[in-house]
C-alpha cells in the first residue's frame, strides 16, 4: 500500500512559512511530499482522476456525525499543571509542540507518540497528535491555553480519500477541533493559525524545559494511577513471559519469543513498550542495553528481562528480573544474585522522603564493594575514590521514572542526584553485576553472568512503596513464582 496523492503537500506550504528551513526532516510535515524533480508522484498515483470518479467517491457515505468524546481523565491534573507552570513564568509565552511524524523511509512513518511535555501539559495520551503545538499565552492574570492541530480532512472534499496524513480513508476517523477542545478542556484552533513566529521554533526554551521537568519530578494523583497501571501490566507481561519459556528454548532466537511476548502483551494491554525491551540471556545480560535479542535461550542460562509497559496516558513501568530459564539458579548464579539482592534491599533500606538519589546509590554500592572485595577480585588501590568495584557495575542505582522511562532528565544535576526525595515521587532502584564472558579478571566460574533487579518505587510520606513488589525478588520466590506459571 502506497500513497498516491498530496493534498497534504498544499498544506505543507501553509504551515511553513515560505524559504524557511526545516531544520530535523525527521520531523517534519512532510509526509506524503511529492518530489518534484523526481515526479514520484505522478511515476506512483495509479487512481482514477476523472471527475465522475471524484464526485462518486465523496457522495453516499452514511454516519457522517463524529463520535461523542469525554473529557481525558487526566485533564483536570494537566489544567494544574498549566497553572503552576503559568506561575513560574508571568508575561513570558511557554510553548509545548507535540513533535511531529517521523520519516522511516520515503513516505512511510513511524508510530507518532507525542512529546511528554506536550502530554503532561494537555493529558493528551496514546497518538494525540501529530503536528499540534500547545501555546500559553500571557494575560494579565496569567496564560490561556490555546491548542493548534491540524484539522481531519472534510468527508466531501478530495482530502477524505487522497490525503494519507488527515484523510479518514487513510487514517480513520480521527478527533476534530472540537472534539480535542472536549477532551483536553482547552480551547482549538487550526495549526494555519498558528501565528507565523511560531511556526519553526516551536520547541520550550531550556528555562521551561528545565522548569518542566523539576515540576514532573512529584507525582500528582493521577500519575501515581498511571504508573500504578503501568507497573500491574508490566508484571503480567512478566507471567506471560514466563509462560513462553519453554517455547523460547525451543526457538533458534528464543530471545526474540520473549521480546515478542512482552511487546505483544504491551500493545494488546496498553500503548506500547515504554522502552526497547532489553530479554538478555546468558552472556547477553552483561551488555547493559541487549536489545538485538537475537541469541538463543537455553536451559541453564539466566534470563535478564528488562522491560515496561507504556499505558495509554504514556506512564511507563520499568522493571528487570533476573531469572533462571530451567527455574532453577545454579550456586554460583545464586551467590552473584544474592549480592545484588542485597544491594537492593540496602538501598530500600535508605530511601524515603528526605533521602537522596545519591545516598541510595552509595548505600548499593557500598555493599557490591564489600561483597566483592570478600570475594577477593578488587584489586587493592591506594586512592579512595578509585572504586575499582565498579569494573562490575557501571551504571547508576536509580532514575526518576513517569512519562519517559529516564523521567526528569533535564532537571539540574543537584536536584536529581542531590535533591531530597518527597513524597509522590517516582524512581527505579536497580544494582546490578556484570562479569563478562572475557572478563579475565575474575574467576571463570562468574564469566558471562549478568544480573540486575529492578523495582519502581513511590516515595510516601513515612517511607517508600514498592510498587513493583508482587514481582518476586528473593531467588527462593523467584524459583517458587517459576514453578507455579509452568504447571
Ligand atoms: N530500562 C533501562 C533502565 O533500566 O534504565
Ligand atoms: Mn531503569
Ligand atoms: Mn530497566
């Protein structure tokens, strides 16, 4: 299935402003643009262009009315974000552009998943919505919310069927102006509109970029739900991996059966994955992102499963599991898995309101340090600050975790790391050891073993929630929760 005609392109040359450049192609407004030294348009478009055919194919369509929407859940939460964020720049315009259509060959695209600012700022979920850029405009009270989106294509006119980006013939129905003025409780108007200054450097300046994600740092209610309803459809992906074990041993690449399982399941129960699943067996799992997953999967090996289901407000879990394919860790994988539990629990054990990303961190490490200088493979070092240890563990402990899987990345260094934790807020606790197969510095019995343990974690009042926590984590339940999904 190809696409044959442009009337998008007419469009195209509206929204940007004449001579400009666009200056990520990737994410431009082109899709569905005819080449016009190439003609590929006219080289592809086989459909009738006669005027009969054209007054036929717009004429006799029953159900012409648009679906009743209601108002996204999560609206309410963004209308109080846009107030805070409203606060904290007066008389200063704040934009947040949903991005737009990526190119992944010629006139073919990718899934469009909005930007998280844009979400966080419009509830707007799942594909809401290419091309559409919310303005905040200063008044003298504060901002009003205006949001410009490219409008569906008419039923009568030629767009309906000849336009793949906004034609229903294409696309499906999709919601109008009026309907997303429903459902995000903000007033619409058509991306044409949009006024011309605004067109091209439509992205949040760093200083609300930097503001947005200090705010996205405390969970208000409803994303504490939504990452509550992430984390549930993640674990259920988790029993079903589990369930596709033995098929995956079968397989010549069993790691792409478990990668299959879990995005299956995180398409069927959700948006998407909120990340490249990372299903790393035996050696793989020492590689920190395995995402190829094309090796096998055999009786005996570990199976490293990171993985998070994305609802479809966007919120993502992100949890790891170590876990023994024949459903039963050997004594040297269960030693190693030990200390790594270990250094989980050390690390729960700091974390609360008032506690930072640091201090837990340390708390990890301070006991993968001490395990593994134990074991006696920590060469000695004069300089305190050497920490030779982490030849074996080389990422950090702990992220912020919502919308993006790497929440709050934008947020300065010394309030993510240093910050003190405060209640509803959202982060991963996740050591991890990684002996590589040619690892020559360490024994050979611990080469081409990789374990991580994941959890997501709520930070309340008096302490911290597991929410992750019905994903057993001690190998004995590990071993027991195994056994019970193969009966
Ligand atoms: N899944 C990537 C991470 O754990 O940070
Ligand atoms: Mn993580
Ligand atoms: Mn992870």
């Amino acid at each position: 299935m190809g696409v044959e005609v442009d009337a998008h392109d007419a469009r195209l040359r509206r929204v940007v402003a004449p001579g400009s450049v666009v200056a990520n192609p990737r994410t431009s407004c082109d899709h569905g643009a005819v080449d016009d030294t190439t003609k590929k348009k006219i080289t592809r478009s086989q459909r009738p262009d006669s005027d009969a055919f054209k007054r036929f194919i717009t004429e006799k369509w029953g159900g012409h009315e648009r679906e009743p929407v209601a108002r996204a859940a999560g609206a309410p939460f963004a209308a109080e974000r846009r107030a805070r964020i409203s606060g904290q720049f007066p008389g200063v315009r704040i934009i947040a552009p949903a991005g737009d259509l990526a190119m992944r060959s010629n006139d073919t695209t990718y899934r469009f998943r909005p930007h998280s600012d844009f979400a966080y700022l419009t509830g707007l979920g799942v594909d809401h919505e290419p091309g559409a850029v919310l303005v905040m405009e200063p008044t003298a009270s504060g901002h009003s919310a205006i949001l410009y989106l490219l409008p569906p294509e008419s039923r009568d006119g030629e767009g309906f069927y000849s336009d793949p980006r906004l034609g229903e013939f294409w696309i499906g129905k999709r919601p109008g102006l009026a309907e997303f003025s429903a459902i995000a409780g903000i007033e619409t108007r058509p991306l044409a509109e949009l006024p011309r200054g605004l067109r091209l450097a439509s992205q949040p300046s760093p200083a609300v970029a930097r503001a947005l994600a200090m705010m996205r740092m405390v969970k208000d209610a409803y994303e504490v739900d939504q990452v509550r309803a992430a984390v549930a459809a993640t674990i259920a992906g988790f029993e079903r991996v589990v369930g596709e074990f033995p098929r995956a041993i079968e397989h010549k690449r069993g790691e792409r059966v478990i990668e299959a399982t879990f995005d299956g399941h995180a398409r069927e129960e959700g948006n998407a994955v909120g990340y490249e699943t990372i299903a790393a067996s035996g050696p793989h799992a020492t590689t920190l992102h395995w995402i190829s997953n094309d090796g096998q999967v055999r009786d005996g090996d570990l199976l490293l499963l990171d993985a998070g289901v994305e609802v479809e407000s966007l919120y993502t879990a992100d949890i790891t599991r170590t876990l023994p394919v024949g459903g039963t860790f050997s004594d040297v994988q269960r030693r190693v898995y030990d200390v790594v539990l270990e250094a989980a629990d050390a690390a729960f054990a700091v974390a609360g309101p008032g506690s930072t990303l640091r201090e837990i961190h340390l708390a990890a490490m301070g006991v993968i340090e001490r395990r593994l200088t134990e074991w006696g493979i920590v060469p000695t070092n004069d300089d305190p600050d050497a920490a030779l240890y982490r030849r074996w563990m080389v990422h950090s402990t702990s992220h912020h975790l919502g919308l993006d899987v790497h929440d709050c990345d934008k947020a300065r260094r010394t309030a993510y790391l240093d910050g003190k934790l405060e209640p509803g807020m959202v982060f991963t606790i996740e050591p991890g050891l990684y002996f590589k197969e040619d690892d020559l510095a360490v024994p050979e019995e611990l080469r081409g073993i990789g374990i991580r343990i994941e959890d997501d974690v709520l930070v309340t009042t008096d302490g911290v929630e597991n929410l992750s926590r019905a994903l057993p984590r001690g190998a004995d339940d590990v071993e027991r929760w195994m056994a019970a999904l193969r009966r």
